[in-house]
C-alpha cells in the first residue's frame, strides 16, 4: 500500500477532509495521515460538513508535520499552495503534488461545501491513480 501525507498549513481544514476521505475512498489502497506546518485543532465547521457527507472525522487530531519523517511516505499532497515552505525531503517523494485548495476557515459554510467537494473529487481522482500502480514498499 502506497503512504500518503496530506499537509496544509495549521491543518484543521483541507488536510483533515482529505484524511478523511483518503481513508473512506482508499481503504485497502492507501495508508493515510495529515499534518500541517504547525498544529492548530480540527475545525468544527469541517467536522459537520464531512459529516454530512457521510465521513466522520470528528476523531481526528491536529498534528505538526515534524512529527513525521518524509522517508515514511510515497506521496506528499499539499493542499495550500505551502509547498514551497516544505523541506526539500518532502518534495522529492515519488509523488508531490500542490493542489492550492482555497481556505474555507473563517468563510461561510457554502465555501467548506465546495472546497470539501473539490477534496473528494481530488482524493478519488489519486486513489484511481495509486490503484494502478505497484507497491514500492513491503
């Protein structure tokens, strides 16, 4: 299975919709886990839309990405246009993208609507890609 790293900058929002859906669409597929530059908390406005759409995230935490050592993962995703502030290690995984998903914080729940969709149809769209491809780790 391919270890994936969702990262955003304080991840309470993007990082943590996409872990939950990287571990609902890509169960069997992926290992999953998301950080950010720093920790903050996981934003209840995030929580209830997940929750609306059928994926619970309520038990997730908050965790900085120093907590984690690049070598563990395969793909690193940023979703804040922050991989720039990366160390390069984090780059230069087998896969890196950016994805610069807006910022719902402090936005009306309309915006945590859209971009919580846009991270679904991102997610599913890495999974189908990840699923065809070979394992590289044991």
């Amino acid at each position: 299975m391919k270890k994936v790293m969702f990262v955003c900058k304080r991840n309470s929002c993007r990082s943590q919709m996409a872990e939950g859906y990287a571990r609902t669409l890509g169960a069997g597929v992926i290992e999953v886990v998301s950080s950010g530059l720093e920790a903050s908390r996981v934003h209840p406005t995030a929580v209830q839309v997940m929750a609306a759409a059928g994926v619970d995230i309520a038990g997730q935490i908050s965790k900085p990405l120093s907590d984690f050592g690049s070598e563990d993962f395969d793909v690193v995703i940023s979703l804040c246009g922050c991989g720039v502030n990366l160390p390069e290690a984090w780059l230069t995984r087998e896969i890196f993208e950016d994805w610069r998903v807006e910022d719902p914080d402090g936005q009306p729940v309309e915006v945590f609507h859209r971009v919580r969709d846009e991270i679904k149809q991102r997610v599913q769209n890495l999974v189908d890609a990840l699923r065809t491809q070979p394992a590289t780790r044991a």
